[in-house]
C-alpha cells in the first residue's frame, strides 16, 4: 500500500533498498496491474495510475555475471481529475498507437484513458490524451478486469459469475459484443495464457475455467466460448499466474492450494500447498517455467522448483482431438514450430500415421503393378 518497490534476491541475500513511488504523498495503493515485459501500473486512493518500468541489466566482469536490478517510475496521471475516486480495479495495455489504461472506480463505472502519439513530418512527436466513462451494465459488481495486449478486448467479471466482453477497437467508444454466465459463484481473478488468445477465469466457488473468442463452423461473427473446466478448489481462487514459454499456469486459493494447469490439454499437473495453509496474496512462474513462487498474507515466500519440460505431450495430445487457440471445435493437428514465441504446439501423431499410411497405399496401389507385369514381361 506504500507504493515503495523492495527486491529480494532468492539465494538469501540482503534486500535491496526500497523505492519508493515518486508523488504518492498521502495516498495509498489501492490496484496493481502487469502489462509484461516488466511494465507495471499502480492504481492510487485518489484516482491516480503510476506506470512502473522494471528492468534487469545484466553485466559480466571478473566475478562472474551479474544481474542489476533497475525501478523507473514514469510520471503518475490523473484518471479521475474531478472526484479523485480509489481506483479498485486497473487493467491496461501498450499498442502500438499509444497506452490505454482501464481503471474501475465504482461498483460498475469503469474510466478509460488514451494516449495517442501523434508523429509529425517536421519537428516533435505530440501526445493526445483523452478520458471517457464506462457504465457497465450489470448485474451486480464488477469483481476482476483484463484487457488483452494488443488492446482490443476487455473482459469484465462480475460478483454474479457474469463474464462480459467489450470489443475495445474503438477505445472511447467500447462495444458490448456478448455476455455468458461462467456460474453462480463470483468471478475473482482473470487472466491471459502466453500470447493473449486464451482467457482464464478463477471464481469464489474454486472453479478455474479457460474461455476463447472463437468463430462458429459456418462463419459469422464470433462466440466468447469455454474450452476447458479444470480441477478446481475447495476455496476462492485469489491469484493466476501465466507461463512466460508456454500455454502453462497456476491458480492459488484463500488456503495457499496452488495448481499447475496446462491450458491445452485441458490437465492439472500438479498441486503443491504453502506452510500451514496460509492464504496466497502473488503468485509468480519463473521465466523458464521450472520454478514458482508464492508470497502468502504473512509476508513469505515459497519457491518451488519445477521438473515440467514436456508439459503438452499426453496420450490424449498425442492421439485424441485437442481444442486449439483460433479453432471452433477440437481437431487432429501437427504443428511444431511456428514464426512467433507465443506459438501453440500442436503435437496430434494421427495426422503423421494416416498420412504416411495414405501415401504407403498409393505407392503400393502403383508399384505393386508395375512390379508384377515387369515379372511376367521378363520371364
């Protein structure tokens, strides 16, 4: 709530000197939101959102490599300049036009801020900054908020398991494309998979679902969808945390139950829990997936590490019909590189075996003709 950053180094050293946010004064931090990529936002007590850029240099001298950690607070803007309301929910996203900050300041009144950066023939670049409310239309509160990376769709969970999705293109315009009832429970935490595409649901009964933006078999406008129902907790689901290499992530309750799910598959991996059940506050995946980390209400940190290299390959992936990122019904697909890092592996062998089989066939059906009547020619 002190805005001020501390870092700890996991070998046991002392923490680095805390930074504190730069004009926080009398407020308190009341939001916090990831972009990734180590870009932070800080939603305040009085209406205020702080960016925070996180960045690691890494150097190698005598003593071997060496990691410094960098803390760059930008200059904090006004979201709501007129009632300077707590900003309870923040989401937001980097495009290529400029920043776009979603910030919750009431039960269902959502503030949407723009930065356009406007580049000039002759001379400097201009910014245009704008700000236009958001009523929600709901049934109950909004409880969680994601905007995606490329700033196109908002999702919207509400305290009546109402998820809602508002097509984002147009960012002072919202359009509300479609609503669905993920359950009776209260939606608590949202969630994106590695490249945007697939959406992860927590709710206060412990249900962790996976939801895409799919079109229909015939054609036509899209469906916010469920793809996957995983195995779910016995209490409120608090923090998700996406993998960094892959379509991995882990959900943790309000009694430090942490799972490990992988989004394609449709599988829990694994389920660790922290000392004495303490409640999770930030859940965290290492950039490499092989180790997690938990921070708890009593301030402690657990690390786990995580022997997961092949996490996709199950004999249902391998022979069944998986559900993919983009596809409107599962299907058998081979695909195992791809020209982005975000890539969905697609490791189906039965498209291998029936291609492979067709094309032994039709050898055959040719060779074993010709074999035959060049027998018969030369005896």
């Amino acid at each position: 709530r002190s805005g001020a950053v501390v870092l700890y180094a996991l070998a046991g050293q002392p923490a680095i000197a805390a930074t504190p946010a730069p004009g926080l004064g009398t407020g308190m931090v009341t939001a916090v939101a990831a972009l990734g990529k180590g870009l932070y936002l800080l939603g305040t007590s009085d209406g205020r959102v702080i960016p925070l850029d996180m960045k690691f240099e890494v150097t190698f001298g005598e003593a071997g490599r060496a990691v410094t950690p960098k803390t760059a607070f930008q200059t904090p803007t006004v979201v709501d300049p007129e009632r300077k309301r707590p900003i309870l929910g923040l989401t937001g996203a980097v495009t290529g036009q400029g920043p776009i900050t979603i910030a919750q300041v009431g039960p269902s009144e959502v503030l949407v801020r723009t930065v356009v950066e406007k580049k000039a023939l002759v001379g400097s670049s201009s910014k245009e900054e704008s700000t236009a409310p958001l009523t929600v239309q709901v049934d109950g509160e909004i409880t969680a908020l994601r905007l995606d990376g490329r700033g196109e769709d908002l999702f919207i969970g509400t305290s009546r398991g109402q998820l809602i999705w508002y097509d984002m293109r147009e960012p002072l315009s919202p359009k509300r494309v479609e609503a669905v009832n993920v359950g009776d429970a209260k939606i608590t935490v949202l969630a994106f998979l590695l490249g945007d595409r697939t959406l992860v649901a927590g709710d206060s009964a412990g249900g962790v679902t996976t939801w895409q933006v799919v079109p229909p078999p015939t054609g036509g406008e899209r469906h916010l969808t469920r793809v996957h129902r995983f195995q779910g907790h016995t209490e409120p689901v608090v923090a998700i945390d996406a993998s960094k290499r892959d379509k991995g992530f882990a959900t943790a309750d309000a009694h430090g139950q942490i799972r490990v799910h992988y989004g394609t598959s449709g599988q829990t991996l694994l389920s660790v829990k922290t000392a004495e059940g303490a409640a999770v506050q930030a859940l965290a995946f290492a950039p490499k997936s092989d180790a997690l980390l938990a921070l708890d209400v009593a301030g402690v940190v657990t690390q786990w590490q995580i022997d997961n290299p092949h996490p996709g390959v199950t004999l249902s992936s391998l022979f069944g019909k998986v559900w993919y990122e983009g596809y409107f019904a599962p299907a058998w697909v081979w695909q195992s590189t791809g020209g982005t890092d975000d890539l969905e592996g697609k490791f189906s062998l039965t498209p291998l075996i029936y291609g492979t089989l067709k094309g032994t066939f039709y050898a055959l059906l040719v060779a074993i003709p010709l074999a035959l009547l060049a027998a018969v020619y030369v005896s």
